[in-house]
C-alpha cells in the first residue's frame, strides 16, 4: 500500500488531487477558481442546504509547521476574515501532529469549525487509501511516488543495464500526458513492441521513458540496448518479464552512408528480435527514432518495409500537444526548476507564457533548456523574457551561446570527440580519445593543461550538454550532436584537430561521412588527401578495432572500439576514387594487411568491399585489380566455414556479377554441395533461440526462391522447430502484466484555464 510524501507534486498537482478527493469524498461537485495572490479561495463546494464551504490548498511539504503556520497568519488569515465563508477547510501536504490540527483550528476560528476540516500529508493519504479510483486515475502521482521508485530500483538492481533509473525518476514530476501516450501504450499492449518516431526535441526519449519507468514498477526488468541489437539477444530470457528499451536505434544502426550495416542482416536481426518479443507474454520492447531517419531505413530495406514496424510505430507530433499540455509543460519546467523567483516572475510579466506556448518553435527540449538556470545565468532575470523569445525564433542559437560563452576549452574537446564518436562512450574511451585531443591543442594553440581538466570538463558539461551513467557519457539529446557536427562543417580547423589528433579510424570516417552527407565546403577541404590526412589514416588503418577481455567463465568476449578492416577499406576505396589520390590507394594495401591478421572474416562485408571496388574504376585500373583477386580468394578459402547468410549474400552476389572464372566456379560449386549435404543440417542443430531459427529460415527461403535452390526438407525442420519453441514460450510465460493506468484529468485548454494554472507557479 503506497504512502505519499506528494514532494514531487507541483502546487497545481496537488490542488487538483485535493479537488478530485474531497468530490469523491463529499460525493458533489466542486468549483476550481483562479488563484490569486489576495484571492484565498482554490475550492468551492455547496452542501444540500446551500451552504458555502471554501476550501484553500497549501503544498508546503517540505517546510516546517512553524513556517506554515506564520505564513498562514500573516498571508492567509486576512484573506479569510475577508471573504467570511460559513465553512473553510484547509487541505496542506505538510504532515500534521493533533496539536499542529488544532492550532490551525484555532487560528482560523470561527471559519475553521472543526479538526476533521484540516487534512495534513496523513489524512490525504487515508483519503487516497478509501477511493483507490482517484489513486489508480492519477498516473503522475504513483509515477512519481517514493514506493514506486523503490520498487522499481529493486526490480532493476540486479540488472546490467545502462538505464539510470533515478535520472529518469527525475523526469517524473515533468511529464505530461499527451495524445500519443495512450496510443503508444495501446499499441505496447496489443503487440508488445513499440516504435515511438517523431522529429528532434518533440519528446520521443521522454515519452518512451516514461513507459519504460511504469512498467519497471510492475516487476519487468530492464534492458537497454546501446549498440547493436545483438545486445537484446544475449539477454533475451523468454519467461522472465523484461522490457528492452532501444533509443534512437535507427540512428546507430541504419545511418544512410552505412550500408554495410544492412550487409550485416541487422535489419533482419531486428525484425526478428521484435518478432520473438511478441512471441512471449513476459516481455516488451520500445524504440524510438527520428521519423525522417525511419523512412530512409524502410527505403533501404525491403526486410524492415515487409515487417510490422509500420504497424508498431506510434508517430509523436507536435499537434499531439493541446494548448493546455504546452502550458503544463513549461510550468511543470518552471516550477521544478532551479531558477529564482524573479525568472518566474518574468515569465508570468504580461502573461508571457501565452507567446511562449503559442509559438511556432515550441517544444519540450527547448522549454528544458531555458527553466536550467545554470544554461541561463549570464541572462539578468530584466531579459529574461528577451532571452527566451530570441531562442525561440531562432532554436539553433540554444547550444551556441553556451558552447562560445559558458564552457572551458577542455569541455569544448569533450564534445567535439563525443561528435565523432558513436551516440554514447565509456568514459574511459572517451578520455583517451579526449587527451589525444586536447594535448594536441595545447601544443597547437599554445594553452596549458591541468591533470584534472577531463573530470572538470564532465562537471561542466554535465546536466546541460552530456548526461552520465554506469561510466559512460552519452549526448543529453540528439540536437546538442547536431550543433557539434555542424560545427565541423563551418570552420574547417575543428575538423583538421579531431583528424591530426585521431587514435580511431571511425573519427575520421565519422568526418567524412558528415562531408558526405552535407558536401560542406570547408569539411571537404579538411578532408582533402593532404599529408596530415595521409599521416593520420596511415597510422590508424592497422589500428585495433577490438578489444577482448575474459569471463568469468574463462571464454573470451570482444567489444568493438574502432571500424572493422572491412569498413575501413571501403571508405579508402570511395575516397581514393574521388580524389584520384595515389597516396590513399598505397594506404589501401595497409588495410588489406590488417584485415588478413582479423580473427574473424564476415562474407557479406567483404563482398561489400568488392563491390566498392567493381563502382571505383580509377581504384581498380590502379591497384584495386589485384586487392579484387586477392579478397575472392580469401572468400573462396573460407566457404567450409559459412553459414545461412553467408551463401544467401554470396549468391546474390555471383547472380549480379558477370560470369566467374571456371577455377572460382568450380571451387564455389564443391563447397555449396558440401554445406547442402551436411552443412546446413550442422548449422540447424547449432539455432538455439527462436530468432536464430526464423533467421535461418528466411535465408534458406530466399536463396530457393530467388536463386532456385532447393531447401525444403530443412525448411520443413525449421518451421517446425519454430511453431515447436513458440508453444513452449507460450505455455511458460506468466503474463500478470496490467495496463498503465491513463490520466482523466483534463489539461487547461482556454485561456482562463492556463491563467489559473500559472497563478499558482509563485
């Protein structure tokens, strides 16, 4: 039974609980009136007989009954005496002992006629315990209750996990519901998979965390997905209640210029990764992405375009927000916020609020920003109100202010290495990536450093620009990446320091996918085959670009820190044949080198490698010939080795190129045989997950459709096996999940309304 302290309630909150409460309780209806600083009337009600009892609202929890019984006296007793209602009922969150009770009687007697028209935190709480309907009705409050975070942080302590569930606690009090809550959580209920899409600051990651928090306090353990979806696969336990959570996952894994990605069947691992999460009752899986970025992913991918994901997707807007829920997000901002009274103040000055919600460039990341009053300080509270209307009609000015004026060199370097590395970094990554960076400054511009530069700089950036968990530091939104990369995109010289500085190919493929991208004119000048340019590849194409560390159990796991061989030799390639540079082929020769001393080889990425070449004709008149030859026969070298996917990509390939050498052919030839005979079968006795099974089926499909291959009776073994763990997933899950309870309450929506809420923000 949940106990609240209402801290993390807005006085607005509070006075519509007590609204709700006291008409639940009295069984009538109550009248709200605008608040006012000599009004002293928040409730109205009417008994049978017509008699008037008004009722005033004080959220004061966390103040001492001293201070609120002064402020009583001396703010509210006047006000009373004034109005002289025939009863007047006192409702305050400050916990009350029977002598506070009777004090207050005393002081407002003859108004206040008995103790049991005075209810403290305890009374309320009694209140809520007697008319569960309005406990279970008002979503913030048990959001943002001490039992449910306690709760939830027991179901996530066990969990290995880069959900930072107090950081996202934190966010509680400032959420509002709008439209695309119920429907993204019909949609999670139905088919246990969501897609919540929409465009930058429109409160995609808010949203999805809220849903992800609700069903923590359920008992669902959380999984966040940082990189590729093969991370939800390791963890994936079909009758445990886990909800996966995976942000921005089209922004990591299916980036435009990245097509090797698709080569790699993420696309298919997703699909069927979100198609085993439906298969299990225990479990739920929300993902958000940038809308435009989701058409170019089901533009290039026919896996992603025949799936569900259409269906799944819950699209944010910003005509999902009403009049009144703008205006409850920037008070709910403004009341929780650090800024002092004066800045509020400014706010409610001619009803600014009114220009603010009604703009055009509203939304809940730019409201974020301007209630920080660390992002805002240098601003005096007398343009304040200049302040926000300039950021307002020109949003892009939100970072440059601070990045210019608010934060160290040393802070400067974090983020342009944050840029150009993937969306978060450990810490201990990112220091490295940092002191190479900004030691090169010092020397370059003539700057002293200091041992603690790098943790200074985390604290600065910390809350405004970067957030921090579990030793790693991912961008605070999307937007703050965007302004750095555009940096690099203006002014040349940031780019030329990341490249010179570089102790990771990707830093410098990040540039020049940026350039190509935007095709800015002073990037493409700081990516031009110089022998700074040449110096840094050269030194980073043989780099490692996996890092190994031994379990527990004594097997070896590797994370990836850098560009595979693979990737690294296709942008040489398309970069050479841009440049017609010699100096980038002679780098061409270092890379296939580094690529025969890998531990692993991956068919499909390689025969991405010879396509790159087979498009570059300057490249394979000048060398690439001969890499060409060299990369077939290492492919045809490893064919006892392949799997499902292997010959699905190897087939498609040979079906587009023009006839191979009888040597090749035949050497192909011996091998498919060997796996259609054996190999395949070996390979469905290995499949032990669901995804594993409908992965293998798919290919096998599409290599007898596509390629006329015949592989029905192992397709037959497979759709069994399938239908086999799918009716044992099924009798197994225990599904006591309960659908999040939707608000009732009605947000302000005229212009009475939104003036009463902000009445209450001072």
């Amino acid at each position: 039974m949940s106990t609240y302290d209402f801290t993390r309630l807005s006085a607005f909150d509070f006075e519509e609980l007590i609204l709700d409460l006291l008409q639940a309780d009295w069984e009538t209806s109550l009248e709200i009136f605008t608040p006012g600083r000599d009004g002293g009337v928040d409730l109205r009600a009417f008994s049978e007989s017509k008699e008037e009892a008004i009722v005033q609202c004080k959220h004061m929890p966390n103040t001492t009954f001293a201070k609120l019984l002064a402020h009583l006296k001396t703010e509210e007793l006047p006000k009373v005496r004034a109005l002289a209602p025939k009863r007047y009922v006192l409702a305050t969150s400050l916990g009350l002992s029977p002598a506070n009770t009777k004090a207050l009687v005393t002081l407002f007697k003859p108004y206040l006629r008995r103790q049991s028209d005075v209810y403290g935190r305890d009374r309320i709480n009694a209140l809520l315990r007697r008319h569960k309907k309005v406990e279970t009705a008002n979503f913030k409050l048990w959001l943002t209750s001490t039992a449910v975070l306690q709760r939830v942080l027991h179901n996530a302590e066990h969990v290995q996990t880069q959900f930072e569930v107090r950081l996202v606690s934190r966010k509680a009090p400032l959420f509002v519901q709008n439209d695309a809550f119920p429907r993204a959580q019909e949609i999670l209920d139905d088919s246990r998979v969501v897609i919540i899409s929409g465009e930058p600051g429109i409160g995609k990651t808010t949203l999805a965390e809220m849903l992800l928090f609700a069903h923590l306090e359920q008992g669902f353990q959380p999984v966040v997905i940082e990189g590729e979806i093969d991370e939800g696969k390791r963890l994936f336990e079909a009758n445990t209640k886990q909800i996966f959570y995976f942000d921005d996952f089209l922004g990591e894994t299916f980036l435009p210029e990245r097509p090797e990605l698709l080569a790699k069947n993420q696309d298919s691992s997703l699909v069927h990764f979100m198609d085993a999460i439906r298969a299990t009752h225990a479990s739920r899986f929300i993902l958000t992405t940038r809308e435009h970025i989701l058409r170019t992913a089901l533009n290039a991918s026919e896996k992603l375009r025949r799936s569900s994901i259409i269906a799944d997707k819950c699209l944010l807007e910003l005509r999902d927000y009403s009049l009144g829920q703008k205006a409850r997000i920037l008070y709910n901002h403004l009341y929780f916020s650090d800024l002092p009274s004066d800045y509020k103040l400014a706010i409610l000055q001619n009803e600014f609020y009114f220009e603010v919600i009604r703009h055009r460039n509203f939304n809940p990341r730019l409201i974020e920003w301007l209630s920080g009053y660390a992002r805002v300080k240098t601003v005096p509270a007398h343009d304040y109100q200049r302040h926000v209307r300039a950021l307002l009609n020109n949003p892009g000015e939100i970072w440059a202010h601070a990045f210019d004026n608010q934060i160290s060199e040393a802070a400067r370097n974090v983020l342009f290495m944050m840029a150009v590395l993937s969306w978060s970094a450990a810490t201990d990554v990112l220091y490295a990536s940092w002191q190479a960076l900004h030691q090169f400054k010092s020397r370059k511009y003539n700057f002293p450093t200091r041992a603690n530069d790098f943790k200074r700089a985390l604290n600065e950036l910390e809350s405004s620009f970067i957030q921090i968990s579990d030793q790693r530091v991912s961008f605070l939104n999307p937007s703050i990446r965007d302004f750095v990369q555009s940096l690099f995109q203006s002014d040349g010289d940031y780019a030329r320091d990341v490249i010179e500085s570089a102790d990771r190919f990707s830093q410098i493929r990040s540039l020049r996918d940026l350039q190509q991208a935007s095709n800015g004119i002073a990037l493409t000048e700081a990516l031009a085959p110089t022998p700074p340019v040449i110096q840094a590849l050269t030194r980073l194409i043989g780099a490692p670009h996996v890092r190994w560390h031994r379990e527990a159990n004594g097997s070896l796991t590797g994370t990836y820190l850098d560009d595979a061989p693979d990737t690294r030799l296709r942008t040489i390639i398309k970069w050479a044949e841009e440049t017609k540079s010699r100096d980038l082929l002679s780098i061409l020769t270092l890379g296939y080198e580094h690529l025969q001393k890998g531990l692993s080889f991956f068919i499909p990425s390689i025969l991405d490698v010879l396509r790159a070449l087979e498009t570059s004709p300057w490249v394979y008149e000048h060398g690439g010939a001969e890499l060409h030859r060299a990369l077939m026969d290492r492919i045809l070298d490893n064919l006892s080795n392949a799997r499902n996917y292997d010959w699905r990509s190897l087939f498609d390939y040979r079906a587009a190129s023009p006839p191979w050498p009888s040597d090749d052919e035949a050497r192909f030839g011996l091998e498919y045989q060997a796996y259609r005979r054996r190999g395949v079968y070996d390979e469905f006795a290995d499949c032990q997950e669901l995804a594993d099974l409908e992965s293998m089926r798919d290919s096998l499909r599409d290599i007898q459709k596509s390629h006329r291959q015949v592989f029905k009776t192992v397709i037959k073994k497979l759709n069994v096996a399938i239908e086999r763990t799918r009716k044992s997933m099924d009798n197994d899950s225990d599904d006591d999940y309960q659908p999040i309870s939707e608000s009732k309450r009605s947000p302000p929506e005229n212009m009475d309304d939104v003036r009463r809420l902000f009445g209450s923000l001072v």
